[in-house]
C-alpha cells in the first residue's frame, strides 16, 4: 500500500524535504511511520494527522493515506 | 458563515462592515469582534516581519467545523473568520473573528471561544524575521 508523508513547519526544514511517498506492505501506526521517515528519531514535541484530521500515535494507516507531521499549532 | 484564508493584507473594519450588508438590517442585537494583528516585539526581540503557514485543506476544514459548533452551540446569526496566511509586518491584521447574536452574551462567548480554539487547534505555524536571522515560534502565549 502506498501512503503520502507531509511535513511542515520547522520540521520540514529539520528533514529537509516536504514530503515521502512510503510503500508498505501491511497497515502500520503511525509512530512507525514516523520511525521509517525519520530513521528511527525521537518523537519529541510532534503532532500528527491522518487525511487531515488529528491522529493517535497508535492509529494504523491504510492505503491512500495522507499522512502529516508537524510542531505545535502557533495561528492566531 | 465565511470561512477564508487570506494570501494578501485585507482591512477588518472593511471587511465587517461589507459582510454585514447581506444581513438582515434589525436583526442582530451584538456584534463582538477580535482582531489579532501583528506585533513588532517577541520574546525580548525585534520581530520585523513573520511568515506565516498553513496545512491547505485540514485548515480550512478544521475553521469549518469549529465555526460551526460556535454557531450552534451559541446561537450565533452569522460569523466571519478570517486569517492570513504568507509574510505579514508589524501592525498587519492576522486574524479576524465576528460574530453576530440577537444578545450580547453569544456574541462575546463565542468570539473568545472561536479564538481559543483556533489558536490550540488550527494547523497554523509562524516564522519570525528577526534582525539576524530567523526563528519559529514554539508556543502561544496563554489567553
């Protein structure tokens, strides 16, 4: 399954890219995304969303999925 | 409703009172608003101009929803939310929120609670020029 990675803010400066293109082969959470993006960094201060709306760490992807990590919210 | 995020520099007394020509005239009692614009200071620091980014499409959606709650919730008549987006300078307006109700009460709840939840919620993030360099800014200051 292929799921879509964003990223923004100052993380997307941190991994230097705005996004990955992730092919699994079976539904995994999110902190492994995460994991597998990152090359296994600590998950400090991070928020994540899945197809735009705010995810559980523990919640699994499924195919199609566009997946968001992200620092704290700063609007307003 | 309306909902908008903003690329350019929009005035919000221009704005309100253009929005409010489609309503009924008679038939709202209070109008409260917030406006949020840009300072020139942060942290101790000359801020000089400040980027500002969002996620299209989960924004939108999540001003949307949190708009919509606001209006039921407090029996709003209408509501304006708007929001800049791209680099804005000292004293430019960032947020605008209004809200109209028959009563006083809705209107100013409301508003405040519009603004509370966006600022916790809404995927917004901003990127301060500084004299020498840049930084992000890490965390609101508490309402």
């Amino acid at each position: 399954m292929h799921i879509t990675v964003k990223y923004f803010a100052s993380l997307r400066e941190q991994m230097g890219r705005e996004g990955d293109i992730l092919d699994i082969e079976e539904p995994i959470q999110m902190t492994d995304v995460w994991q597998r993006v990152s090359n296994n960094k600590p998950l400090e201060n991070l928020l994540c969303s899945r197809n735009r709306q705010y995810a559980q760490w523990d919640e699994l992807t499924e195919d199609g999925d566009e997946i968001a990590f992200f620092p704290p919210v700063t609007g307003g | 409703m309306k909902i908008e995020i903003r690329t350019q520099d929009y005035d919000p007394w221009h704005e309100i009172s253009s929005y409010q020509q489609q309503m009924s005239p008679g038939s709202y009692g209070a109008t409260a608003v917030f406006v949020g614009t840009m300072r020139d200071f942060n942290e101790g620091e000359d801020v000089e101009a400040m980027l500002l980014e969002h996620y299209p499409g989960m924004t939108e959606k999540q001003l949307e929803t949190l708009g919509q709650q606001a209006i039921t919730q407090h029996e709003l008549l209408d509501l304006l939310i708007l929001h800049r987006v791209g680099e804005v300078r000292p004293n430019d307006p960032i947020v605008l929120v209004a809200a109209w109700s028959a009563h006083r009460k809705a209107s100013f709840d409301a508003s405040r609670e519009v603004m509370e939840k966006l600022k916790s919620v809404a995927t917004f993030w901003k990127k301060e020029q500084l004299g020498e360099g840049a930084r992000w800014v890490e965390k609101n200051t508490p309402g």
